[in-house]
C-alpha cells in the first residue's frame, strides 16, 4: 500500500470487485473525457483472476480515502511505446462529488514518486484531451511538462480529438523538492 495525507493506494482485492464495477459501469460519473467503453462482471472477474490487475508492464492503484473506507477512485500505468523506458498514466475520479478535492493530485504524485523508485523507467506521461482542465491542472499540479500535441488520436462523442502529451522525467523528480516528502 501507498499511503498518502489524504488518500490510500493499493492493488484490487477480490472484495473491492463488486464496488469496482458498480463505480466504473456509471458512465453519467465519467464525466466527458473518459472512455465510454463499460466491462461485463465476467470479463472483470476474468482480468482480475489473470494477474489481479497487476503485472510488470502494466497495473491499477484503487485510490481510497485515508481510512480506506471507499474506493474515490483508480490510477493505471501501462506501457504505450515499446522502446520508451516508460509508462504512461491513466486515472479517474469515480463520484463527481469528490472531484476538485485533490485527491486524484495527491495519487498521481505517489504513484509516479513509487514507479520511478521501484522500476528501471525514465519517463512518465499523461496525455489529456486540450479541453480537460481538471486532467491539466492534476499533470502541472505534479510537475508534469506539456510537451505539445498530438493531432487527431481518436474520435470521441462524434468528434475528431486531439491530446495534450505531458511528461515527468525522472531527473525532473529527483530535482523536484516537492518530491522529497512523498
């Protein structure tokens, strides 16, 4: 577990799979930037029996409150280019309620400070659609770079998008004396 101020970090438990999908199967709570896509229970409990969601190139953090009393919600870090030593970072708020809290700031900066510690990486990145502010402020909330855009990367709600590609390197957070605490 990563502990945090306000949140707590860790790995799915076979007890957090019913609230895990009660959370991630609200598509009104996603808000407009995240995928639509929505998981059966099985193909769920499949994934989570394969590696619990978990594995060397690629894993998710549930993201509690303190007290580790409800899930607010999850961070990923999976691989996107193979001869990057790299992750890229993936999270959402499940209860709008929550958001604008920091909670999310709080654990990208613990996972990113826990990836760069314990894997031989270089780079982490966050890409975000240009018109997400709350994904833009959490990225330069955490020392994160923009490094500029990518054009046209999908179509989301009918509509072509592009992507904001921040970065944190791992001299930027060993230079970071924000960091130093986490």
């Amino acid at each position: 577990m990563i502990r945090g101020k306000r949140v707590l970090l860790r790995t799915m438990r076979e007890k957090d799979l019913d609230d895990y999908l009660r959370l991630t199967s609200e598509i009104a709570n996603r808000g407009p930037h995240f995928p639509l896509f929505l998981h059966s229970e099985v193909s769920l409990r499949n994934r989570y029996n394969e590696n619990g969601f978990w594995s060397d190139g690629s894993g998710t953090l549930l993201v509690f409150d303190a007290e580790e009393t409800r899930i607010l919600g999850q961070v990923n870090f999976f691989k996107t280019v193979a001869y990057w030593h790299g992750y890229e970072l993936g999270y959402i708020l499940f209860g709008p309620e929550d958001r604008g809290k920091g909670y999310i700031t709080e654990a990208v900066r613990l996972v990113s400070k826990y990836l760069f510690d314990a894997k031989p990486i270089l780079r982490l990145t966050i890409q975000c659609e240009p018109g997400n502010a709350g994904s833009r402020k959490v990225a330069e909330k955490c020392g994160y770079k923009l490094e500029g855009i990518a054009r046209s990367v999908f179509e989301s709600y009918g509509q072509v998008t592009d992507i904001e590609v921040w970065s944190l390197t791992k001299a930027d957070i060993y230079s970071d004396a924000s960091y130093a605490g986490d």
